[in-house]
C-alpha cells in the first residue's frame, strides 16, 4: 500500500500544469480531477469549466478560441513555480470544500426543497 500512495504522489508531482481545450460545455470530469490533485489547470472559458476554474484563483482562464492567449498563460504557469503552487493549492482547497459527496448532496436537497 504505501509503495502505491508514494506513486500517486510522485505522479502529482511530475504533473506541473494542465492544458484544458474544449468548445463545448458539458461538466468536464477530468478538469475536476485534476483541480481536485491540485494541478494548475489552463482552460477556455466555456461552460461548466468557467464554474471550476475561477480565473487566477483556482486557474486561468482564456477566452475561447484565443490560440496566443491560452499558449501565452500555459508557458507562464509552466515558468512560475510559485504562481502553479498557489492556483494548484487553491483549486484542491476549492474542490475539497464545494465538490464533496456532503456539498453535493446537500446541493441536491436544496434543488428538490425549492420544487
């Protein structure tokens, strides 16, 4: 067990930063993932990842389809070590604190509740 959890560590740590592309909107599970892992994430600004990332908080976002501006923030995050531990830590925090099953349930009980 232990060499298995000294993997997964290393692995996170052998992952400095996520490009995520798409042009369409559905709920993005990996993005959630690899937020959850801590990993800096780059993404376009559509859909369900502008509810995931908040842009310089849990990640950045770029508009969509916006080829130099996505290249150009990838190789900040890539360059700024601190700049990837802050967004990398935040969005685990993030994810650890609104995407738990009790969050998520509750979420459910309040979408019920207002019918």
């Amino acid at each position: 067990m232990a060499k298995k959890n000294n993997f997964w560590k290393w692995r996170r740590r052998a992952v400095g930063a996520n490009a995520w592309r798409t042009r369409v909107g559905k709920c993005p599970v990996k993005l959630i993932d690899l937020l959850a892992a801590g990993v800096p994430v780059v993404g376009e600004a559509v859909g369900q990842v502008r509810e995931y990332i908040q842009n310089n908080e849990t990640g950045i976002l770029v508009e969509p389809r916006a080829s130099e501006a996505f290249a150009r923030n990838l190789i900040l995050l890539l360059q700024d070590a601190t700049l990837r531990a802050r967004l990398g830590a935040q969005a685990a925090a993030t994810m650890a604190r609104d995407y738990n099953w009790a969050r998520l349930a509750e979420r459910v009980e309040e979408a019920y509740a207002t019918r």
